[in-house]
C-alpha cells in the first residue's frame, strides 16, 4: 500500500490551499497517495467560520489592529494563544492525523502549524512534521520545537535563526511553492491565443486574491486618466459583489471578469502588468511568470512586509494611494528601462520549481533517518 502523507491546510486565505495542491501534485508525482486536510473546516465548520469571518473582519474592517497584533506577536509571543485554543480539539485532531501509512504531516497555515505543533506534544507523536511559510519573511509566530523542518522564501534565515536561538539547519531556503504545471512553459503569445486576446493589446491584470479583496472599482476609475485603451482583466476570485458591481460599471477599456480560476499562471503570462495586494502564493506566481509588479493596499504585517521585500529586491512597484495608479501602469507599461529592471529582478528571483525542492528535501531527510536506523 503506498504511503498517504498528509497535507494540513486552512481555506482561510486561498495562497495556503494553492501551496497545498502543489504539494499535492509534486508528491503524486513521486508516487505517493497524499491527502489535503482543510483543517478547521474537518474539525469543525462552525471553527472555519469563526476563524475564517475573524480574520477577514478584522483585515478589512479594522487592518490597524491586526497590523498591531502582528509585530506585536514579534516581541511578545501572542501566537501561543492558539497552541491553548487548539487544546479543545486535540481529540479531533488526533483522528485526522492518526491515519495508516502517513510517514510525515506538513502545514502551510500558521493557525494550522500551531494547532499540530501543540498535538504533537500532547499525545507524544514521533511523526515528522514540516512547514511550508508562504511568506518571503519570516515572523517567530512560525516557531515551534516539534518542527523537523521550515520551508521559506527568505533570505534572512541566518540572521532570523540568531535572533531567536533556533539552529539555522532547520530552514531550508526553497522559494513558495506553485502549481508547476505545464502552462509555466507558454509565451505570451500562446498564452493570449488561449485566451483571445490581441497580440497587440496592452493587457492588466487586476487581482484581489482568492477571496477578491481589493476595489476593483475605483482602481478602474483611477486607470481612466490614461489616453490610450486598455485590456484590463479583473480577477475577483470568489467575490461575487464585486462581479456583480463591476458587470454594472462602464469603463473606457476593454474589461474582463473573471471569477476563481486555475488558469490564473495563463492570465499572467498574457499580461503586461499586475495589480495586486502583495499575497505570496500571488507574488510567487507573477515572479515566476516574470510579470511586472505594481503592489496597491496589501494587508497590513505579513503582506506590508512582503511589500517591503519585493520592493527592496527591485521586483515590485509600491503604490500607496489610488491617483499614483494610472501615472505608475503608464510607467511600467510604456518605459522600457522601467519595465525591463522589473523583469529582470523577478527572473533573478523565481522560484519556478519550489515545490520539487521542498518534497525532494523531506523525502530525502525520510530516506536518511529510514537508512540511519536500519543499519
């Protein structure tokens, strides 16, 4: 019978699942049966609800205070609260990990990471657990003892590792896993054959994320002070409001909508440009598809400061308010010397084939310790 890892996720913030399925993907490639545990809903539905209507509250009605939390958590360890929380369903949780042929457990939710962490010591497992951040910084709200292995975009491990007395072999620097699937190899002449567009077209990107948080509607208005036309392609994921509004919404360019999607690497390779809030699955994808970068309203903490990364790295725009939009897509659309340095950066740092490297790393850790205690 083949082994049947499992891969802990949450649907709280869609980058999460998407690191999941390329998790997913890359261990059935290796043979293996894994299986994708949204994990707050399988405890519970009324738990995904809560934690799933908590956080979107509070990023979209009270960011302030989430970003307060958040570097907060960096000085005083707020994120233990959860390890106390997750106490009221260890027994839960025991069954969804106590499964046969599971020769490891990875998470790639930081809730997710803190409710197996504290079930691991609880009930005394010797089961390999690792973590995947899809972040490209890491915050010490990711630590804990029972973690065999951290997966990361950073490039800061040694100097993180320091700060927090945590032995830097423990972080492996991979990159945030994508789907690699066969759409990373099109041009962006195939790409917009597939989707219908002109050849000739100047072609926008607007993204949201999975749950389509961002005002579709006024970066809209904001791009009508630009002359020319454009092909401007809002992805709005799973927010049917904003279809709803953008459907009714007259604009001088071409607009297209569409809602969740699989195909979103073909969107990107089609396009010119990408608006988007800084998620890291999101920001993974545009790098590798080389797709210049114009970031607008990210979530306060973990997205600021991917923000502040892709920015220092010179592969990302920062636009802070919505009258630097149409002045910023004109740059990155008709300044070369613009354009090129951002394409340049992101070719520098794509990560095309993280999810590979991330199961080769576990598989071959697995292999050693089975060597180890054979001979």
């Amino acid at each position: 019978m083949k082994d049947k890892p499992l891969i802990f996720s949450a649907s709280i913030g869609n980058g999460h699942t998407q690191a999941a399925k390329a998790l997913n993907a890359e261990l059935l490639k290796q043979g293996y049966s894994p299986k994708i545990v949204d994990t707050f809903y399988e405890l519970n539905p009324y738990l995904h609800y809560l934690m799933l209507h908590t956080y979107l509250s509070m990023i979209k009605w009270q960011p302030s205070v989430w970003r307060k939390l958040y570097f907060h958590a960096e000085q005083v360890p707020l994120f233990h609260l959860l390890d106390k929380f997750s106490g009221l369903y260890i027994t839960q949780l025991y069954r969804l990990v106590n499964q046969d042929n599971c020769p490891f457990i990875i998470s790639t939710h930081p809730f997710v990471t803190a409710f197996l962490s504290n079930l691991i010591k609880k009930k005394n497992l010797n089961m390999p657990f690792y973590t995947v951040i899809t972040d490209f910084v890491l915050h010490p709200a990711y630590l804990r003892e029972t973690i065999d292995g951290y997966f990361t975009a950073s490039c800061e491990i040694a100097t993180f590792a320091k700060k927090y007395d945590i032995t830097p072999q423990r972080f492996i620097s991979t990159g945030i896993p994508i789907l690699a699937n066969n759409t990373l190899a099109l041009t962006k002449e195939e790409a917009r054959q597939r989707l219908g567009i002109s050849l000739t077209d100047k072609v926008v990107v607007i993204a949201g994320g999975g749950r389509g948080l961002t005002n579709y509607s006024r970066i809209l208005k904001a791009l009508d002070a630009l002359d020319d036309a454009l092909h401007i392609i809002c992805m709005v994921g799973e927010n049917i409001q904003a279809k709803k509004k953008l459907l009714k919404q007259k604009s001088k360019h071409d607009l297209k909508i569409v809602s969740f999607t699989d195909q979103f690497i073909v969107f990107l390779k089609a396009s010119d440009t990408i608006i988007s809030k800084a998620g890291g699955v999101t920001m993974a994808e545009a790098l590798v598809c080389e797709t210049p970068i114009v970031l607008f309203r990210s979530v306060p903490g973990h997205e600021e400061q991917n923000t502040q990364y892709l920015t220092d790295e010179g592969a990302a725009i920062s636009v802070s308010s919505y009258r630097e939009l149409a002045t910023t897509i004109y740059r990155v659309l008709y300044r070369n010397d613009v354009r090129e340095r951002l394409i340049t950066r992101a070719r520098s740092l794509k990560r095309p084939f993280a999810a590979h490297h991330i199961i080769s790393c576990i598989l071959n850790e697995e292999y050693e310790k089975t060597h180890r205690t054979v001979k």
